[in-house]
C-alpha cells in the first residue's frame, strides 16, 4: 500500500465497504461522542469520517491532535447505519475505522478557522493565505479558475491559434498605466519595465508571420486598486490575427467566451453569439457609458429640448450655454416617500452634482415635484414620451456638457437598477462596443489627443486623417462588455508607416518622436506588415463573474490587498544599501517616509 494514502478524501463508497484503505489528510472536524471519536478527514477532493473507539489506544492521540494537523490513517471501510447516513456528503454512506495513525505534521492554536466560513477580515486571510486556501470556498474558486482557462485554451486552439510567450523583461510602452521598472546591474542608469500588456510583442509576431497567437498572459501595471482590479498583476486571454477585419475578430473570440461562460455558469443565462454591437455614441446616450450593463433596462434619452426656452430657468440657462438634460426613468417609484428622492438628491451631491431634479407622474399620469410646477402640460407630455413613462413613474434628470450630464445620467441608471432591484443576477449579458474616437479634445489645454489606443487603424485610414475633422474620425476599436464589466479592449491595428506617422501627426507628434518612442516596431513595418488585430480578455474579471464574488481579490490565490502589498510575503520591502549600490541606485525619500523608518 501506498505510504500516504490509497484513496482520497472524496473516492469511497459503499462498493469499497470491508476494504482495507489509506487516507491523508486535514483534520476538518472533531466530535467526541464518549465511546467514539468523529474525525472528519478532508483533503482537496473532499472529506471522509473516520472513526476511533474509546478502547484503542489511538483514541487519546488523536483527541490530543488540533484541527489542521495532517495525519495519515489506515482502517476498514464500514457502513454507516441509516440513522448516521449524511447525505450531503458524497462519502455520507461510509467511514472509516481507525486502525493505523500516523501524524505527518501538528497545527498549532490557528488564526482563522478552516472549517468555518466565517469572515476572519482580509488582512488575516491574506497574512496567512495558505490557510485560506484551504477552505471550501477558496478550493472551488481555484478548481473553477483553473478549469476557465484550460477551457480558453483549448477553445483556442481548436481554432488554430499558436500559444508563444513574449518577453516579462522589455521597455517600456505606452498602454495607458505607470510601468513597473526593474534596474538593470548589467546598464547603470537603465531600466527594463514589466509588460502592461504583450501588445507590441504580439504585433511583432504578426510581422514574423505568425497567423493567429494567443497566450494566457501575465500582465503589470502600476495602479490603484478597485474591486475589479487588481493591482500590480493580472491575466488576460492575449491574442492576435493576421488578414481580418473587425468582423473576423468577433467571430473569432465571441464563440470563445460564450463557451466558457456556458461551461461555468452554473445554470445561469448566457446570451448567444453574435453579441450585440453598440457603438459608442449610442453607448454614451442610452446608458451613460462606454461598459454598460445591459441586465438593467432603463434607458436614458436626450430631452433637451422640452427644457430649453422654459419656465424652468437653472435648465434652459444652462442650455443656452451649451448644456443637454439627459432623462433616466425611475419606473413604479411614484409611490415612494418624498424621503426617496431626498435621498437621491443628497446622493447626488456628495457625487459632485448640483443636484438631481426629477417629475413624478402619479398612477392618474398627474405630473408632480418641483420641476413640474414650471413646465406647461406640451412640455411634461414630451418628456413623458420621450422618456418612455407610463402612470407611476418617476424621471430624474441631469444637466450639464454633454460628457459630463451621460456619464452621471449613467450613474444614475446605475444606482436605480441597483436599488430598485431591476437586474437580473442569473444572466450574463454581452455586448460589444465599437466605433470609438480615434481623437478626443483635451478642454484644459485644447490639444487634440489619442481617446483610446494609439495604434489602432482609423477608419477611413489616411484618408479621413487628411481630409476630415479629427473629432469625427471614430477607430477600429472595440471593448467586449460583460454586465457592465470590460473584459477587454481591442482594435485593428494600424500596420501602416504612413498612416501611423499622419495620426500621430494630428494629435501634435513630430515623426522623430514616433521614431524615438515606436521605433522596434516602426521599423518591422517598414519591412511588409499584414494587416491585423486581436483583443484581450481579462481571465481574472471572467473568473470574477463566474464565480459571482464582487472581489476580484477572490479569485486570485495570492493577491495584493487593496494598498498593492502582499501582508503574507512582505511585498513590498526595503532592500539593502549593497543590493542598491550594486545596482547604482542612490534613494531619495519623501521627508515623512524617511521619518518613519527611523521610528
């Protein structure tokens, strides 16, 4: 017999009753009944009840042994009577009866409990992570995470995509995020970065003839955390193609993802394939995004135009000065309290906004509320039309330039669909958003810039560079949303000298800054470069989903807390005088961490 075991914690059945077996594992659970002790074994497949009659002499032994102690036991497999049958466990109809013990490895007093879900706080699960790994939930998110992206790479490869793995030390590039730099001993003075993304490596494939790359890639990027993201490091399902169009890409990637999330979603709705395109204006107006989550069915309209010329002065001032009013249904709050809408205004305030006006129309479709006093009935009609109210509804509304009133119009929509119970949770909702600005005004400074990724084709291509408005041009660039999660953007890369010179050109770069900041992969295609594009899925914002934790902390086995340190390794930490002088790094600290440490 294997020395450790010849079954796991989950594999025996009644078939195996009168058998002779070995088990190792995590003491779960102990009940002590008097004559017998209960000792539920668990190991990563499950757990299995072993038990030891007061007589032997291996009772005190294990009754002396902590949860979390490894032990190994040897013994019979009996039936349990039809009174102890548990039948929640899949080795409910059997245990074990203690023949041999052996203690591999003793726990000491532990600092959470394994066995319990109970919430021991972020910082104790991750000073010891080990340990909460170890329970239930934990080793089904880690099965659940493993399992998505054997899946993304076998859907993968069945369709012909070659896994490469690019380069972790590079230099830097431009993805939108401060890199995470690494000294160079070798250079003094010189630094590699840490990859945002593999995005100029995966084009340089497709120069090099690689027709479809894809790999499970790491990724760095230095920036705050949110509970979608995780700070420092992540994964995405990268991938790249050469001779498609957008089109090419979607059919591509959009059987990918549906088949992943229909595989783990747990009986759970996933909407076909091909998904929803929306470009992104139409995003912007209706949802008040460029991510929306498409489980809420408000939709917000411009009405504008019931407001301007109006008794009602704060909106039609600010109309005339440039501003829109954007209309968000609220719909069956009619009845609600007035202290319903007081506190959306309070909300709203403590967002930055003035306020949020808003127009009851009462089961009789009678308007009600401040705004509705200084508008005459042709107005209140319009906007009840517009808006798509019926009797009961309410509508708020919001006022300002037109990115600024889409975008807290969309978190308005938001927080009613939250509130108001509106979405719903057994569906997962896709949808792509396309046709995004090539360029986009800065206000402060009123210079043209990039709006999304720099090296995506502009539609049109030179063309439209040369004779159009650049505030016009929209780019073969598009995100895929999932319930109003992104889980990636993508483009069509521009593979064009010309064309990349001209575009960087209009937002104020002279072609010796393209050649200084570009120039690896400028040059490769200078040398014949295909046309092509790819996107890249977040793996980690897909496991997020699946596994329906609001944390995306929860899905990782060693991550970051929110203040990008990692309590369990010590990470970040301080690094010796000689580790620095080797790499020719002299310090020079805030005033007030250079106190700290000498406290």
């Amino acid at each position: 017999m294997h020395p450790y075991r010849s079954h796991n914690c989950a594999e025996l059945r009644l078939t195996n009753e009168g058998q002779e077996v070995r088990l190792s594992g995590w003491v779960h659970r102990k009940r002590d009944h008097g004559q017998l002790l209960f000792v539920d074994l668990r190991d990563s497949f499950g757990i299995t009840q072993c038990v030891v009659d007061v007589s032997s002499p291996l009772f005190k032994e294990l009754e002396n042994t902590r949860v979390e102690s490894v032990i190994t036991v040897t013994g019979e497999i009996v039936s349990r009577t039809a009174e102890t049958i548990n039948p929640t466990l899949p080795t409910g109809e059997i245990e074990l009866r203690v023949r041999e013990l052996e203690i591999q490895s003793r726990a000491d007093v532990l600092p959470l409990q394994v066995n319990s879900d109970e919430d021991a706080g972020e910082d104790t699960r991750l000073r010891y992570r080990y340990l909460d790994l170890r329970r239930e939930k934990m080793v089904k998110k880690l099965k659940l995470r493993s399992g998505v992206i054997s899946s993304l790479r076998r859907r993968m490869i069945e369709q012909n995509f070659m896994e490469i793995q690019t380069p972790i030390l590079t230099a830097s590039s431009p993805e939108g995020a401060r890199d995470f730099l690494v000294p160079s001993r070798i250079h003094p003075g010189k630094f590699y970065a840490l990859p945002q993304a593999p995005q100029m490596f995966k084009q340089l494939l497709m120069v090099g003839g690689v027709d479809r790359y894809f790999q499970v890639a790491p990724c760095f990027r230095d920036e705050d955390s949110r509970a979608d993201r995780s700070p420092g490091e992540f994964y995405q399902l990268d991938f790249e193609m050469s001779y498609v169009t957008q089109d090419d890409v979607f059919n591509a990637i959009e059987p990918v993802l549906h088949g992943v999330f229909e595989e783990f979603a747990d009986d759970r709705e996933v909407s076909p394939y091909p998904f929803v395109r929306i470009p992104y204006a139409e995003s912007m107006a209706k949802y008040g995004s460029d991510k929306p989550d498409l489980r809420n069915p408000i939709i917000i309209n411009d009405v504008t135009e019931a407001f301007r010329g109006s008794t009602f002065g704060i909106f039609a001032r600010a109309i005339e000065g440039g501003s829109v009013v954007r209309a968000i249904p609220a719909p069956g709050t009619a009845g609600n309290p007035r202290s319903f809408f007081d506190k959306f205004n309070d909300w709203a305030r403590k967002e930055g906004a003035a306020g949020l006006g808003y127009v009851i129309f009462d089961k009789e479709g009678v308007p009600k509320g401040p705004i509705a006093k200084n508008l005459d009935d042709e107005r209140l009609a319009q906007i009840k039309e517009i808006a798509g109210l019926n009797n009961g509804d309410a509508v708020f509304f919001a006022c300002d330039k037109e990115l600024a009133a889409a975008k807290f119009a969309g978190q308005v929509r938001n927080k009613l669909g939250n509130d108001l119970d509106l979405l719903d949770k057994n569906v997962f909702k896709f949808c792509w958003i396309v046709d995004f600005p090539m360029f986009e005004l800065d206000e402060d400074t009123g210079k043209i810039d990039f709006s999304h990724n720099p090296f995506s084709m502009p539609q049109g291509g030179m063309e439209a560079l040369e004779n159009e408005d650049p505030l016009t041009i929209n780019a073969y660039q598009y995100d895929i949303v999932c319930n109003g999660i992104e889980l990636s953007s993508g483009a069509i890369r521009n593979h064009r000298p010309d064309i990349m010179y001209k575009a960087f050109e209009v937002a104020g770069y002279s072609n010796a800054d393209v050649e200084e900041s570009f120039g690896g992969m400028l040059s490769a295609f200078k040398f014949g470069a295909p046309p092509h594009g790819g996107s890249a899925p977040g793996v980690d914002r897909m496991v997020m989903m699946l596994a329906d934790e609001p944390n995306i902390r929860e899905v990782i086995a060693f991550p970051m807390n929110g203040k990008a340190e990692d309590p369990l390794m010590k990470a970040p930490a301080e690094v010796d005088e000689a580790r620095l002088r080797e790499l020719h790094i002299k310090l020079d600290l805030p005033l007030e961490d250079t106190e700290e440490s000498q406290n």
